[in-house]
C-alpha cells in the first residue's frame, strides 16, 4: 500500500442510518480497503467479475428481456425465472458501489446504458417486471409464493440507493421511486392487495430508500410488510415466512436466504424506530442460528430442498446446501445486528462467511462460481454441474449468486470499521483506512497487514482529536486463543470484554501506532456433540480460515479413507506459489485399509465397541494431510474434498 | 394355525416365469402365509388398507378422472400429476392378489365397477392416460421424461395379469393388451417414437405380459426399452436412467424408484432370454448398491431432491429419503435376482427390507402412511405433514405408496419360497404352507413359527415324494452369529454354504419334521467407516428387525442428547400389550450433559482429542433405552426418533 492513496473516499456504502437511528454503533463515513488478503480479491471483483457482467447478462437474456418489456426489440421471453430483471439490478448494485470508488469510464458507460434499458422498460404506473410485462401480462401480483414481483423492485430500489449515494446521479432512483410508490399505493395499509412477497427484499430496500430520500412513507412500509409475514396471508408456509410472525418465531426456519433478508430488514427497523421487540426477536434468531443451524464455515441452509435451515443441529456435509447468496445475507443481516446492539460476535460471523463460506462461492480468478457451498465431495462423486452441483460453473441459469457476490464485494470496505460516542471500532482486520467523526473531530486509523496469513495488525492513528481521549476498540475473534497488543511499542494487558472488544482508551495523536498479534497456530476444531453429521470428525481452522482436504493435494487414493491422528502437531506451511499465495496446514494421517465387510456393509460390533479411535499399531498408509483454506478449494481440478475429517 | 386351513392356494403371483425361462430356481405354485407376524400384517392389509382403496380413489378424484376420459361425467380434471391412473391400477393389482386368496363378494364387484371404468377411458386405438386425455389432448408422447404414459400403462398391465391370473377374467387383460399393441406400434422397433418412458416400469410389465399370453413381441418390446435407455434418447439424465446404459453401468444412480424398476426388467428379461451381459450387470449393480448405497433398513434413495441415490457411502439419516415405493421396487428385484443366480443373499435383503424399510411405511392399524422412511427425528423437529414429510399421512398428494404396499402385501407369500431340480428352498420364514413339484412329485412343506418374535422355526413335511432323496434348503440369515438344526428330534451339524443356503438332503416322508434355531440374541450394529453420517453410532437390531429409539419411550429431554454405553449387555423384552405385541431391546444409556459452549457451536479440541467414547465416570442422567422395531415407530405419537444412537 502506498501512503500516496489514502485519500479517504467517498462515504457511499450500504446502510447509511438516518440522524434519528438508535444503535449502539454507526458506519464510519470513509473507508477504503488499500491493500493485503482483500485489496487482491476486489481487484478480481472490480477488474473480471463487474465487468464482464453486462456481456453475461446479454447472453443470459436478461437484457433482452429488459428491450423486450420496452418495446424495442422483437422475440420470446428468455429465461425461466420471474427474477430475471433482479440480476440486472444486482449487478448494477455493484458496479454502483464501484464507481463511488473508481469512476471507471466504460462502467459508467454501462450502467448508464443498462440504467436506460431499465428506466425504459418500466410501466407508466411505475410497475416493472419484464417477466410478468411480456409473459403474464394482465396476471400483476396473482402470484406473490413466488412470482417475486416485490423482490426484484428490492433489488431495483437498492442498486438506485447505492448508484444515487455513489454518484449523486438520479435516473435509477426516480425509477426506483416511482415503483416504491406504486407499491406503497397498491400494498400499503389501505391499498387494495393485502399481502407480501414470498421472497423478502424489498423490505431492506425500503428502509434504504428512506435513508436516502427522507421519505417516511417507505419506513412504514417496510414495516407493514415485516408484520404481515407469518399470518399466513401467503398460505403459511415456512419457505415463504409466513407460518409465525417474526415477533414470535423462536428460531430460523423455512429458506434460507428469505428468511435472511427479511431479518436483515427487522433489524434495520429496529434500528430506525427503536421497535425493541423487533430488536429481541432479531437477536433471539440470530443466537438460535448460530447455535444450531450454522455450518462452520458459515455456510446457512442444509436442504436442497426447498433451499430450507433444516432442523436445529441438522448440519450435512455433502449436501450442506450453503448457498453463496444466503452468506452474503448472512453479512447483511449481521452488519445490522452488529451496528444495533455493538456486540463484537456479529462482526466475528462476518469475517468467517467473508473468509469461507462466502469466499469460496467465487473462483480465485473470477471466472467461475458456485451456487452451493458443500463441506464435502465423495470419491467418486458423479455431478453433471449446474446451479446445484458442486462443481464451479461459468454462470447459472438461475443466476442469483454471482452478481450478489459482486455487489458484497463492492461495498466490503462499509463492514469494516464503526463509530460510537466514545470512539472508533474495527471489526475486520482488512489492510486500508478507516475514518469518522469522533467526540466531534474527523478520525482516521490506518490497518497494516497481512492477515490472515500473519497475525499482526499494526494501527495507526492518522487523524485524532489531540485534546481528549476517545477508544480504540479491536475486536477479539472468537477463534483466537490469545493476543498481545503494543502501544506505542509497549506491550500492554489488555483482555477482551465479554462483548469480544478490546478497548484501547488514550488521548491519539497522529502516528501513534497500535499493534495486535492474534493466536495464529493451527487447530484442530470439534462440533457440538448435537451435530450428528461430523461425530468422530475434526476440522482444521489457521486464524479465520476453515481449511480443507482435496483429492489433489491426496493422490492415490482419494479422501473417503482418510484418517487424522489427532495426537500429532498440525503445522503452518507458506506456500507462495500455490492458488496465488496462501498458508497450508499440515497433519498427521492415515488411510483407512477398507474392512472386509463382505457384501453388507452393516455388521455386528463388540459391547466394548469399535467405535473409538482406532489407535493401528501398523499404522499402514501412513500419509501427510494438507488442507488448503476452503475458500481456495475447486480452483484446480473437480475432485474430492472434505472440511469434517475423521479421527478414526 | 388350524390344519383345515392348509389348501394349497390357487398358483396366482407375480413373477410366472415361462418354462423356457433359465434361472436357478423357479416360484412354487403353492404358496400361503397362513399365521404368525405376517398373516397379521396381511390381515391389515387386507381387511383395512384395500376395503379403503376404492373410497380413498374417490375422495382424490382418481376415478373420477376416469369417468371424465370415459365422457360420462362432467367436470374438472382432478390430481397434479400425469400419473393418477397408476394409484388405480396398482389397488386393482393388489385387489387381484387378494381376490386369488379369498373371493370377498364387496371386492369382487369393486374390481369389476373399477375395471369397468378403465375399459371406459380407454381410446379406440388403445392408448389410455386420463391425464392426457382430458388436460394435455393431442399431445401423447410430447414429453416422455415426465408424462408417465408408459408409466402407467405398465401398472395397467401388472393389474391386468394379476387379475387374469388370479380370477381367470379377461376384461382387463384384454384393455392392457390393446394398450400394449398400441404401444409396441409405436415405440416398438422400426415405430414412429425412438424413445421410452422416463419412469420404468412398462418394461417388467411386458415380460408379464409375455409370461400370461405367450406373445413375444412384449418381450421383444421391453428388451428394446430396456436397451434404449443410456443414449441420451430423454436428454441424458440420471434421472431418467439415461445417462448410461444399464450394461456399463458401475453403480445404481438417478431416482431410486426409476433405477429399481428398470433393473427388476433386466433381470426378468435376463431370465426369459438367458442374457448373460444383463444377468452380470444386474448382479454388479445389486452388489454395488447394497455395498454403498443401502440404508440399514433396507431403504434406499438418499437426496429428497430429484428422489435420488447420492454417491456411495452418502447415507444420510434425517434425510434419509427410503421411499416406501423404493422398498417395493427393491423386493420386486431382489426376488428376480434370488430367482435368477440362487444366491441367498438377495432374500437377505428382502427380509430386512420387508421388516424394517417397506414395514414402516404402513401404520400398525393400516389407516396411515409414510412415503419417506427417514432414520432420524430430531427433537423440536418441525414439520408440516404431507408427502414428504416424517409424519404418518391418510393419504398423498402423489399417491404412488400406499397401493404399490397393498399390491406387495397381497402377494407377499409368493417370495417365500422356491423350488429347484435338487428339492425346496425356504426363503422366508413366514408361517404358511409352500409347495411346488419336486422331482416330479407334488411335494408341500409347513411352516410353523412366531418368527421374528422367536427364532424357532418347525417345518414339518407334509407332502413329499418317498422314493427318492430331494433336498431342503433353508436361508441362513446373514444376521444369525449361529444356529441349531434338529432333524426329527436329532440335532446335526449343518452349517450354511456360501451362497448362505443350509442344504438338508433326505428321503423325506410326510410327518418329517426339521427345526430350526435361529440367534435371536439383540445385538449392536456399525456401518462401514465410509458412512459417516453415523460414525460413532450404533444401531440395535435383533433377528432381522432394525429397532429404533423414540422420544415417548425416554421423556424428559428428547433424544438429541441421548448415548448408548455399549459396553453394557442388551436385553430382550417381551411386551405383549405394546403396539400390538413385540419384543423391545433395553440397553443402558444416559443423557449427555450440553456442553457449556457458549454461542458458537465449535470449538478447538485438545490434540489428544475428545472424539473417543466419553467414559464420563459420573454418569449423570443415566437411563434405560428402550428400542422398539423400527416397523413400528410413529404409531403412538409424532416425536424424536432414531436408528443410530451415539457411542460418545
């Protein structure tokens, strides 16, 4: 990073509370990631994915779709989905968050395009769905379960915010307001339809566009929608949040990413309004989720089905579902718990999603993506690709992940850093600059790192009130066994709060430098015993980092045999050359010689039972495991994998 | 038993091979199951589950779909599914069955109404779907992946054999046979359509056909559908059963039920034509499936998505998905193979399928059903009932289960037993009466038995040639460590070969009697390390039935929390009064005691790991398990259940 680029940027980014909001934390209005693990995957975001967005959704046909709806192009409707236009409007999300950041020509000359083509193909009342406009025309809102009519105005209403706060520019967000509008009309208290989307968005949206735009009408809205959801309006079905009100709900349940988004608006009305109801329920789901339909990579959903939670400590590994979408609302919905309760355990689920679950859902060149995020391929496993496969795939004919994975990206820099009365607050170990008002002075603090392949952060204090103290807090991650911190070059005690922050208070001045070294040594890491599907199994984790096994660092035999002996070291191994640059870890195993079961694979067991580890003597097979961190996995070859490794 | 009873039943089943047919062993011609576990469980079937069937076909509007294709009655097309019509046909098979065993006034004339109305719907040209006919006019054939049409014109013809053999009436046989000309017309070799049905099942149907009329153009017919499917002809899917051909396949795949279907075809066409490539590839497929992708149940089908296999060793268990109609599929081929090769090992499997995985998929009262037979209900397990869910159901929307169990149960007796040129084999031990020609001469042999309650099993002579020696042959189990055998009081060595099959070669004399004793003590059980859905884990089971724990037998705190000690005895415990009267195996457990883990469910373990069984020496919560057969589970109350209980 060069001193010369700390210019502090823009303050556009997501969730932008309005002066009345009550939280217990605030966004910092400059951020920038300027170097280190993140600088280098927003370069492949900003530098592969956005751009070759607009040649992806031509080929998609979802700006077909957007001419066709327009009237100026002939032709069939392409796409089986009524959310094709949400991928547009996605996209445009992101490079949104982009141009606040860089205003790269061609990319505003994209989105002005596409901004045309959307402007263009929305109704004279406001109301645009091109699938419903060419398909279904006459048939508005018959289906809300799954017509996703409301979804797609969310995604609209939110790329207008982020393109309007990152450019000042107003064609996207008068479109998006004239749909508001409309559906304020037609679904607000009073309006004619009595209803919701089966799949929330435009809730979220909503409490943006009162940011923006000051609008109260949008708040109450979102709000009304929130409430409506669980009276079974909608048939009372879990998958579209509508078998028991929010209020009520007791733990997450039903689709996963749905769901999500519609806790990810509760807390931005809790946070606007101060509903403290609406805030308990939000931290009651969130706890329950966490304790018991959390994969440990962060991955969220354990059906295919349905796309469903699954039940509490139902937690597969094949067919752990994990949708890259669902980690990407995980992040929304935990910034926003995070900022309203100021508890540090939000911001440690974010940076695990961001470092695995999310991660992982793109290739480490930008070219491919996952949909489903397995913690576990077979030997053998035989996949025809696709949306739901486990295998890396250029784009999805339903391709909701891609573009939501773009637009995380664009604005990472806004889940970085926080404010309050007493100072500032860094949530994520991203190298860059991160500043505010703080007790009424501009602020800045500077990271420099390598995390997560080191440890060591060092902060430094750029701009500080110099006439009153203020406090610097660091959060602790939860993964972390121990950590010192020097100030100034001195090491000083300093243990966490039982809220995960370290709280460093001093009267700053420019150049004062903090550093904290986390407890990097590798680990070997046990679930809940509830968690039936890994019983006898250890992961790997090195800092935030869930590692994994792959068929290709394991030839010879591929991993259903594969046994860890846990009795051994594991050790931290650089590896700068491989999938560009990463820390493996390695362990002592083995592989497990196959029993002669003859042709049932059931068979009885002694009382004082085979079921411990199993200490061979001969220890036939002996081989050295190396786990990569999962977010690098299937960037080689398509091959076996596994998180969960047997300890006998 | 009374002796009265024991008439030789008409020789009504299916499977009839023709005599040209080169298998290893033949059905008998006599065959009845005249008491003891299963002629209870038959006495359900028939007095409950099938008097039911005509009203159940009513109230879902399957009949009147009929009268709709037939003209004769107005209104809308009622059912989601293109394959209404095979739930009719599979009761009229089922019904057709039972008419062979007792000629019921009320079922006769129901069979006759219903029939009446199939021979109604039917087209002039023969075809016959009323889905097509009244929804879809024009379009036959449009869409062979999902349109079910051969589909049902399979269990139309299944229906029409066993009706024609067991009553000796023509009036659906001869429906079945103008559908199946129509069909050979125009999917037969050199016809209009290169293609097949996306569901099997025409194709075992027609080597019926061929069995009951002699004609050989079924025969020719299904061998051409059977050898079609892997070309890509239906886009190539697993799914499908067209992503490879049967003849290179390596391992089951695709839909469970699809898969079951096509291979109970090749190996009825690998018995009429003595194909030996299609004989190994059905003894190759049968081995691989049973070695990866079975269930301890018997079930099989692991994704609730697309109703597939999943990979080898992929064997899930609160999702596992062991459709009832899998089970049935899977009798239906395992019996051709044991049929086919001789080997015991396929009447094996039939036994644990019928007692555990196609057993459960019934209530003990006949009135409910499951279509999915998981292994695993977790505590505060929500579910919304319906087809596929873990709750006992009085009807599905896609009803494909309960009649293809009624169907099954009704001819159950005929997979008992077999004959051979050496003498009898005893295939089940199901009391009853089983006879056939033996070395020319009629011979019968009774069973007597409360089997699987004890494992004592009397069989007793009572017909037999007296000239010359013949040869009893009785299945081993591949449960039983041990057995005794007495042969008119005098205990002898006889130990099983190993095909499995204990030979007992005599000159026997009516009044002979040969006892049986079988190791019923209950026993622990532990999956191949490869399954690690339940590693760590055991199972109970005792003689051929799996047990299974359930949340009303162990109040006060569910049974997520649950753990065997196993290195304590298991006992046997007779219950008459419960669930109709069986034995429970008690085992000692306790409850584990949640660890304190605060909000993130995993946590780094110590290298020495604390993965072995967990000798915790206070033992808090200690308590007595109670497992009941699995057959039996969901009868009482909606609850917890589980199969594989954790050793730690």
């Amino acid at each position: 990073m060069s001193r010369s680029t700390l210019h502090p940027p823009p303050a556009a980014g997501p969730v932008r509370l309005t002066a009345g909001a009550r939280t217990a934390l605030r966004p910092v209005g400059n951020a920038a990631i300027l170097g280190g693990f993140w600088h280098r995957r927003r370069a492949v975001n900003a530098d592969v994915c956005i751009p070759q967005g607009p040649a992806l959704l031509e080929a998609a046909g979802n700006l077909h779709d957007l001419r066709l709806a327009a009237g100026g192009e002939p032709g069939e409707y392409r796409g089986d989905f009524p959310f094709m236009d949400s991928d547009v409007y996605k996209w445009l999300e992101a490079a949104a968050w982009e141009l606040a950041r860089a205003d790269t020509p061609q990319l505003a000359r994209d989105v002005e395009r596409i901004t045309g083509l959307v402007a263009a193909a929305q109704e004279p009342d406001g109301y645009l769905n091109t699938w419903f406009q060419v398909t279904r025309a006459g048939r508005r809102y018959e289906d809300l379960r799954w017509g996703h009519e409301l979804y797609c105005a969310g995604h609209l209403i939110q790329a207008a915010v982020a393109h309007h706060r990152s450019t000042g520019k107003k064609e996207l967000l008068e479109v998006a307001v004239r749909f508001a509008d409309h559906i304020d009309a037609t679904f607000g208290p009073g309006g004619p339809i009595d209803g919701f989307d089966g799949h929330p968005e435009v809730e979220t949206a909503l409490v943006e566009l009162y940011r923006e735009t000051g609008e109260r009408r949008y708040l109450t809205l979102a709000g009304h929608f929130v409430d409506r959801h669980g009276h079974g309006v909608l048939g009372g079905e879990a998958y579209c949040q509508d078998r028991v009100p929010l209020r009520a709900q007791q733990n997450v349940e039903g689709h996963a990413v749905r769901q999500l988004y519609l806790l990810a608006a509760a807390a931005d009305l809790a946070a606007e309004t101060g509903d403290e109801e609406l805030a308990a329920s939000c931290e009651r789901l969130w706890s329950a989720m966490v304790a018991t339909k959390t994969h440990i990579t962060g991955g969220l959903g354990a059906h295919h089905d349905e796309e469903d939670f699954g039940d509490a400590y139902e937690l597969p590994t094949e067919r752990a579902y994990c949708e890259t979408c669902a980690a990407v609302a995980s992040v929304h919905f935990s910034w926003r718990m995070a900022l309203l309760t100021g508890r540090a355990r939000y911001s440690d689920l974010i940076e695990r999603t961001l470092f695995n679950g999310l991660l992982a859902g793109v290739a480490l060149d930008g070219e491919r993506w996952l949909y489903v995020n397995p913690l576990q391929v077979r030997d053998g496993h035989t996949d025809g690709g696709g949306d739901q496969s486990a295998r890396r795939t250029r784009w999805f004919r339903c391709a909701c992940c891609p573009p939501n994975v773009m637009r995380l990206m664009a604005s990472l820099e806004h889940y970085v850093a926080s404010t309050d009365d007493a100072g500032l607050q860094i949530h994520q170990y991203a190298a860059g600059r991160y500043g505010g008002e703080v007790r009424g002075a501009p602020t800045i603090v500077s990271a420099h790192t390598d995390f997560p392949w080191s440890g060591r952060i060092r902060l430094i204090i750029e701009e500080s009130p110099q006439d009153r103290p203020w406090t610097l807090s660091l959060r602790i991650p939860q993964w972390s066994a121990g950590h010192t911190v020097t100030v100034a070059q001195r090491r000083i005690e300093a243990p966490a709060g039982g809220d995960g922050w370290l709280r460093l208070e001093r009267t700053w001045s420019p150049g004062d430098e903090v550093v904290l070294e986390l407890d990097m040594r590798p680990r070997l890491v046990g679930a809940d015993a509830r968690v039936d599907a890994v019983r006898g199994c250890v992961a790997i984790e090195r800092g935030p980092l869930v590692h994994c096994l792959e068929g290709v660092d394991h030839p010879g035999g591929g991993l259903d045999d594969v046994v860890i002996d846990t009795t051994r070291p594991l050790s931290a191994v650089e590896r700068p050359g491989l999938l560009g640059g990463l820390t493996v870890v390695t362990a002592s195993g083995r592989r497990r010689t196959p029993a002669e079961a003859g042709w049932w694979p059931y068979r009885s067991v002694p009382r004082a039972d085979g079921t411990g580890p199993d200490h061979n003597p001969h220890q036939e097979g002996e081989l050295t495991l190396t786990a990569i961190p999962y977010y690098a996995w299937a960037n080689r070859e398509d091959g076996p994998m596994r998180v969960w490794i047997p300890a006998f």
